[in-house]
C-alpha cells in the first residue's frame, strides 16, 4: 500500500547528504515501502573540550556539549549564521539516533513511545533554529526570492515577482517563513529518499495500463471511463479502474510532497519519467521553478537565461497576463479535480486538488491533505504569498495588455468549459482586472501576516493539537515578539508552582532551558538588524558599557533591547548554573564569558568558591579552562588578560566573609590566587591576612593554614620556591621586589605552622611509645631536639619587627582614630567532627546568643583601657557569633597599647554556664600592623610554652649524661637561658 506523506514540521527523521530527486530509481514496487532496519548514524565529532561522565541523561549530556562545541566554534569565528547551521546539525542528528534506538525497540512500547518523543522534541527544536536562520540570519540582500533570472533590458515576470516580494517588508517577512518551511520539508523528503522510504515508481506508473486492460476486457461497469485522455476523468465525471486509481492517487501524493518542498522542477521530472509527460507541461506553465520560486528554487531561477523567456514574452504581448491565464487554468483543474472526487466519493482527487492549489494559490483545496500543523502554516502562508504577489502585479500592470493577453487564450479557455460559454465570459473576458486573482480566493484568505497566523493556529488547534507545543514560540518569532519569547522560559524558572512547569520532568526543565539561554544568545548576535522599530538586539553592547562601567548600578530605561539584555542575561545565568550542577565544567567558560559583566563575575566566583575543596588539580583544570576561554573571547565586556584576575580577587574576599564554612574554605580559597603570577602580589598579601589570622584561631584553624593555606601557595611556581630553597629564596625575593617583605613574613608562618605540626608528630609519638623500646625513645628525643632548637631560633631572631616595619599601623594616616573589628566564637574544640576537621567553627547556639554577647561584652569591658571604647552585638545570621567593634583614640593610646589590650581581649574567659569558655577568633578586620603584632604576640609564648613543656617533661623525654642517668633535653640544649633572655 501507498505510505502517505504527511510530513510533519516536528517529525522531521534527521538531517541527511542533500540528494537529486531527478536521480532515483523507479522501481516496480509502487506500493510498499522499504524501510531499512536501522538508519546509519553518522559518528559525532570531537568536542573541543573533553566531556564529563556524571549526568543523569545522556542524551541530554551530550546535547549540551554539541551545543557548547558550536558556541566554541561561534566565538572562534563570530559567525551566528554558521553557529544556527550548527545547532540545527546537533538537533537533527541527535533525533536520528533515538529513532534509530527506537525502532530497535518496538518490542518494548513504552520505551519506544518514549523515544519517539524524545526524537519528535529535538526536531521541533531544530525546526526553531531553521526559523532564525531564514528570518534574521541569512545576510543576503535579495533572499529569499532572488533576482528573478538574470538581468535583461525588460523585465520579466520573474523579474517582477522577486521586485514585488523584496519591496514590501511584509511580504519578505512572509517569503521567509515559507522558505523556512518548505526547507523543512525537503529535509525530510531527503532523509525518506537516503532510508529508502515511502513509494516508488517505475515508467509505467503514470499510464493507467489497468484501465486500458479493463477496457479491452469489456469487464467494465458504467463508472469506468470510456477514453484515457488526461481530461476523461473529469469530463465524464467517471473513474478509473482501482488499481489505476491507486497508481494515480500515490503519484499525485508524492508530486505534492515535491511542489510543497518548492521542488516543482524535480516533480515535472518525476511526471516525465513515470509516463505523464503532460502532467509535467501543466505544472511547468509558471515556470521551471514555480510561479513564486523562494530560497534553493530562486536561486536556481537566477541562473537561467532571461532572453528567451523574455522574448516568449514579449511575443505574448503580456507576461502578467500569461502568468495569470496559467494560474487560473490551475485554480480550474483543481476545481475539476476536487469536485470529481467530491462526486465519487473518493480521495483519489484531493492530492491532485492539492497540486494544482499550490501552484494557484487555492488555500480551500489544500487544507484536507495537510495533517500537521507545518503543512496548515505553510498553506496559510504559501498562499497569502501568492495571493499578495498577483494583487502587486495586477495593480502595476497595464489594462490593456493584460485584455489583449487574455484574449489570446479565449479560445483555449472557452474550450475548457465547452458546457458553460457564458460563465467563461464572465469570469475570463468581462471584467478584466478582477480576472485574477479572483475575489474568491482573496476573500478566503486574511488581510495581514498576523492575521494569516492566527488563521492558521486556529485551523492547526483542531486538526493537529498534538504539534502545537512550539507553535506560540514560532509565532513570537516570526511576528518578532522577543521580549515575550524569552520571558515565558524566565518564568519557567522562577514560577516554579505553575502547572507548565509543575507537568515538566527535571529533563524537560532541562532541555527547555537549553533552548532559551540558547535562544537569547542567538537574538543578541544576529548578524543582520531584526526589520523592527526595535534596536538591534545584543546581550550586551560596548556603547552601554562606556556609558555606564558600573555593573552594581546599570542605568536602564524602557527600550525593549535593555528589557532582553537583561532577560537573555538570566537565561545563561541559570544555564550555567545548570551546568554547573550536572558537574559539565568544561562548558561553564563558554557561557561565561558571553554573560554580562556583574552576572559573570557573580556566577564565576560562586563556581569556584564550590571548587574550592576540591582536590588542587581539580581547581586548577577548571582555573585553565577559564583562562583560555576568557583570553580567547575579545568581544563584550570581557577585560581580556585580567577577567579572571578580577574573579579570584572576589573569591577571595567572598571567602573572608562567608565565616560560617570554617577555617578550611578560607585557607584553601588561597589557591585561586596562586594559580597566575598576575595575582602573585596579592596571593603572598592575602596568604600572610590568612595565616595571621589563622595562628589566632585554635588547634583546627592552626592545622587549616597547614594543611591549606600552604597547599594552596604551593600552587604558585615563585612562591613554592620561596618556601623550598632557603638558599635561593633571597634571590628570588630580589627578583620580585614588591612582594619581598610579604614573602619575608611568609618563611616566618611557615617555619612557625612546621613547628606547630612537628609539636603534633611528638605528642603522637608519646602516645605510641613503648617504655621499653630505646629506638623510640631516641626517635621522640630527635624531635623534642628539633622542635627547641628551631622554636629558639624562630623567637630570637624578632623577624616580625623588623619585617613589620613600616607597614601600615592605622596611626599614620593622621586621622584622629580607627576600628578593629573581631568575630569571635566560644573555643570548643571538642564539641563537634566539624569543628575539629576545621569545616566548622564552634558557633553558639541562637538560644544562648542573648547570654553571649552580654557575657563577650562584661569580658571585653574588663580588657579596654582609656582611650579605647568597645561593642559587642550578634553578628550576622548565618554566623552564630558575636561581633566585636573596638573604637581606637590616637589622641588617648598608642599602638603598643592597643596590642595589649587586643592581646587580653583574645585571652579572655567569657563567664557564660554551665562553665566558662575562652574565645577563639573567627575573623578580624584592621590595620596590617595590628593584626600582626597581635598574632606575633599570640605566637611568640604558644612556641616557647610549647618548649618549656618539653623541659618539664623530664620522664617522656629523656637523655643519658655522664653526671646523672637523666637530664632535661631542654638543658642540654640551653634554651633556659635563651628563653630567660627575650623579652616580648
């Protein structure tokens, strides 16, 4: 049995080697249809960046990094048009394999169901991009409809119909969209012909050799007709024999399948080489490319030679009226055709009808073949188009050469109509400018494109509900509704409770953000202007950013473009972040950087704050993948060689006040600034704020700059030196000048960190020892060795002084006062896993905050002295601690002061039940200098305690002498006395 076409917009198989309809073979299996088992898939392309593994679909994974290889390629080559072809590729050849998966899986019918719909999604969605494509994208002046033919001294009628379609802005509009649709059939028609699909012909499928058969069998019943010439049909108002009629009906299907594809030329071959060579000269009478070629048809137009058709022409007196005496012998045959099947009862007629009604603009006799909803747009505007165009032409046209043209075909016309003389008179000769079109197909059809849409939606909503799911987006579309377009997928994310997006699976919610954040880019970067009052729209635009460079204060006003900007801007936002989520790294960058410069930098060190505990070539990868993206795009407002300098520093900052992660976040987000040497200055600067602050802040802050903070500044090539070659690091240092007294200060927090760990390998060694084992007695006195003597060396050399020196102090500015500022939370080491790993500090309890603060106030009261005042309040939610404020008077105290009392204050036992705490310090804003100090003369007695345990210890730790069995290993050493000789 004949397969019918009923080619849907959203049904499109997949994209496939275009093939010459003129080079099929036409076999004797007119009737059945060959479908191959399984479709051959074409093997994907490398992605420019490598794919992750964790995602929970992967379909939908590798649709995402497709569409991110083509947003690399467009930022590579600035060339939107190439990137629309691109993802119109990915969607098609995506759809591909999931039918191919599908037909492999008929034996399961809801797996199958599922992938059909999965494959029917993707094509509606390469669909969109083909509708940008041919509306915005393509920069051609004369597209669609092309020149016409080649330029003559006369125009030709072809000359004229591309004129009157280029000329009217509404009229190009529509030529666009039909151009868009007709391309999405001849995809389709060329897939079917690559998979073998559908009928097939050979040369005796158009001779009704059955009928003939029959007739001289005399077999025949009255209903049969009498004579085989093309009219007999109609003429007798008889039937063919059914197997002709059959033959009939399929060939008149797949001719129509061609002239909707705009492939008029390929459907005259088909009629030829199939034994209808009359059926070919009918359809060909407005041309070899159709009476109104638009896109690949146009432009084969254009490469014939005018000079003949001008001179049939010009012989003719009239090429309008040649062309309209065409057209209107068209509009009669499908008449005939549709009012004979009418009479028979049979749908033999209408795919007849329907080929006919194209070429006349005749929308009521091709409705009944179109089932999708593609097929009634493209009617709809298919023949508005005609319709619009014989209206331009009739309207310039001269009067009398249009009579004296239709006059030569009087006879002709009369003899189609040998019944009725008097209607032909009528209609053909009486009133010449209302001969064509005529009122009944102008009335039929709406007055606007907005119009002729509505139409359509109207007659798709109760033929084809089924495909009306991206209807109202290529409506928005075509009639350039943009900020309405991009809202609807906004509000799918923020309105989560609606019942569009409550009936969405995550998958869906997926892919349709996809094609929204995809879709504001496409809109932001077409290459030509969208024919609107609207500006040309861009996600953002070197003049906005000149005219206002702060991002925190963007000033906008009510045109539509900045209300896009900004609706496209949080499309990728939340793109991005999806990616983020769905651990699809590799394609953050990339859509970063097309971002705005405030909702880029915001996303940016969001992402990497949550890469920070990651492992460091985690971080690092994701930092260069950055980088190279980032350095790469030089358009927007990306500040090429600094974008991601800027990113880090906010990392950094972001880090110091999202205090509720614990020690380790803040030590590890060192590392972002370690990664480049153009953050060298500030990653030593910030390292030394850190371990400062760090060395304050109890046994898990101390082991958080250890383990860390020196990780971190290890990734830096220059200061990892530093830290490794004593020897070298001098010369180092001199090579950076600016960085070396921070780098100075560095080697003393490290040597003072290795002192506090070696410390730990010796009370776990105690813990371990064996009374009995001499080895492990000499082992733990070699540490107990090394920990003094560098412990000694560290606290002599007054290192901090002198590197401190000159830095600022906060009473050198010659104001008359300044803040310190201190977070501070009870020292509870024990109280949770959290606390003692370091990704926690020991908040208070909210119920006891009240208490706390009251309590951290009486303490810090007890510690200030003249000259300094102090507050004490709740910090912020989401840090249950208290949030001290000390206020320095230059004119009443000193630096030296202010120390000390800094020093009491951090020492303090907070009188809070059911026992009192001592304080442990979170964080602390102030003068480098203070901080310093204050941390100097935290870490000067927490070292030298540390070393006069070790001197008490005199069981633990214990060497043979030759006057006594045992003796101090301090003694030995001499530290007494050294310990007795610095003064703090």
């Amino acid at each position: 049995m004949h397969t019918a076409y009923d080619n849907n917009l959203y049904q499109i198989p997949g994209l496939s080697p275009d093939s010459d309809p003129a080079n099929r073979v036409f076999e004797d299996t007119r009737y059945n249809a060959a479908y191959s088992s399984q479709p051959n898939t074409p093997s994907s392309g490398q992605l420019v960046y490598p794919t992750t593994t964790r995602t929970h679909h992967l379909h939908q994974g590798s649709d995402e990094q497709a569409f991110g290889q083509s947003v690399a390629l467009f930022m590579a080559g600035h060339d939107m048009q190439e990137t629309l072809k691109q993802f119109v590729s990915s969607c098609l050849s995506h759809s591909r394999e999931l039918r191919a998966e599908a037909l492999q899986n008929q034996h399961r019918a809801v797996r199958h169901l599922h992938l059909q719909s999965e494959a029917s999604a993707l094509e509606a969605e390469a669909a969109t991009w083909e509708l940008l494509l041919h509306m915005y994208a393509d920069t051609r002046k004369m597209y669609p409809a092309g020149t016409g033919g080649q330029q003559t001294a006369i125009k030709t009628v072809h000359h004229q119909v591309a004129e009157a379609v280029c000329k009217h802005p509404e009229l190009l509009q529509c030529a666009r969209v039909v151009t868009w649709l007709e391309a999405l059939f001849r995809k389709s028609q060329d897939y079917q012909a690559e998979q073998e699909q559908g009928p097939r012909f050979n040369d005796q499928s158009g001779v009704w050799t059955d009928t003939l058969t029959a007739l001289h069998r005399q077999d025949h019943n009255d209903s049969l007709v009498t004579e085989l010439d093309p009219d007999a049909t109609t003429r007798q108002r008889a039937s063919l024999q059914r197997d002709s009629g059959r033959d009939e009906d399929a060939l008149n299907a797949y001719l129509f399948e061609f002239v909707k594809a705009g492939r008029v030329s390929e459907a005259a071959e088909t009629c030829a080489a199939c034994g209808q060579p009359w059926r070919a000269a009918s359809l060909l009478g407005g041309g070899p490319n159709g009476p109104l070629p638009l896109g690949p048809a146009a432009d084969a137009q254009g490469q014939l030679k005018a000079m003949e058709k001008l001179a049939a022409e010009v012989e003719a007196d009239s090429s309008i009226a040649g062309r309209s005496m065409w057209k209107w012998t068209c509009y009669q045959v499908a008449e005939a055709a549709a009012q004979h099947a009418s009479h028979l009862s049979e749908a033999s007629g209408k795919h007849e009808a329907a080929v006919y009604s194209t070429l006349a603009g005749h929308l009521h006799r091709i409705l009944p073949v179109c089932h999708a909803s593609a097929d009634i747009l493209w009617a709809y505007t298919r023949c508005w188009l005609e319709s619009q165009v014989d209206q331009h032409l009739a309207k310039s046209s001269d009067k009398g050469d249009l009579a004296k043209g239709l006059r030569l075909g009087k006879d002709a016309v009369a003899a189609t109509q040998r019944d009725h003389p008097e209607e032909v008179r009528r209609v053909v000769l009486d009133d010449v400018a209302d001969f064509w079109p005529c009122s009944s197909l102008t009335e039929a059809l709406p007055g606007s494109l907005e119009a002729v849409l509505e139409a359509a939606h109207h007659t798709a909503g109760a033929k084809a509900a089924a495909d009306m799911e991206h209807w109202q987006l290529h409506q928005d579309i075509i009639l350039q509704h943009f900020g309405a377009l991009l809202s609807r997928f906004a509000e799918d994310g923020s309105t989560q409770e609606s019942s569009s997006a409550a009936a969405m699976t995550d998958k869906q919610q997926a892919v349709r953000l996809r094609l929204g954040a995809h879709l504001g880019l496409a809109l932001g970067y077409l290459p030509v202007p969208v024919p609107t009052t609207q500006a040309q729209l861009n996600i953002r635009s070197e003049e906005d950013i000149q005219a206002d460079p702060d991002p925190d204060t963007p000033q906008l006003d009510s045109s539509d473009d900045l209300f896009l900007q900004e609706t496209a801007n949080q499309l990728l936002e939340r793109y991005a972040s999806h990616l983020i989520k769905t651990d699809q790294h590799t394609l953050v960058p990339l859509y970063a950087c097309l971002m705005r410069i405030d909702k880029r930098r915001t996303l940016y060190a969001s992402y990497l704050h949550d890469l920070t505990m990651h492992s460091l070539e985690h971080c690092w990868l994701a930092y260069r993948l950055a980088q190279d993206c980032f350095d790469k795009w030089r358009s927007g407002d990306v500040e090429t060689g600094l974008e991601l300098d800027r990113i880090v520093e906010q990392v950094m900052e972001e880090a110091f006040w999202r205090m509720q992660e614990g020690p380790n976040q803040w030590a590890a987000s060192l590392r972002w600034l370690c990664f480049s040497d153009s953050t060298l200055q500030l990653a030593v600067r910030q390292a030394n704020r850190v371990l400062r602050q760090l060395s304050l802040g109890g046994p898990a802050a101390m082991q958080a700059g250890l383990q860390f903070a020196f990780e971190a500044v290890g990734a830096s090539e220059v200061l990892s030196a530093v830290l490794k070659d004593e020897a070298g690091s001098a010369n180092l240092i001199a090579q950076h000048p600016h960085i070396g007294r921070e780098c100075e200060e560095l080697l003393v927090w490290q040597e003072f960190y290795q002192l506090d760990n070696l410390h730990t390998e010796i009370e776990v060694a105690w813990a371990e020892m064996d009374q009995e084992d001499d080895n492990q007695q000499d082992t733990l006195c070699e540490l107990g060795q090394r920990y003094i003597s560098h412990a000694i060396e560290l606290c002599s050399s007054s290192m901090f002084n002198r590197i401190w020196a000159g830095q600022d102090s906060g009473y050198d500015s010659g104001s008359p006062g300044h803040k310190v500022q201190l977070w501070v939370a009870p020292a509870q080491e024990a109280s949770t896993e959290a606390v003692l790993s370091g990704s926690s500090y020991s908040w208070i309890p909210s119920h006891q905050m009240p208490d706390f603060v009251t309590a951290v106030q009486a303490a810090v009261d007890a510690c200030c002295v003249p000259g300094i005042t102090a507050q004490v309040k709740e910090a912020e939610p989401h840090c249950q601690a208290a949030f001290i404020t000390l206020t320095v008077s230059h004119a009443e105290t000193d630096f030296g002061t202010e120390v000390q009392c800094l020093n009491a204050l951090i020492k303090a036992t907070v009188p809070v039940q059911p026992q009192p705490v001592l304080l442990r310090v979170v964080r602390m804003e102030g003068p480098d200098m203070c901080i310093g100090a204050l941390a100097a003369m935290a870490a000067y007695p927490y070292t030298l305690l540390r070393a006069a345990q070790l001197r008490q210890a005199r069981v633990p730790v214990l060497v043979p002498t030759p006057t006594s069995n045992h003796t101090c290993i301090v003694c030995t050493l001499g530290c007494c006395s050294a310990y007795s000789s610095i003064s703090m």
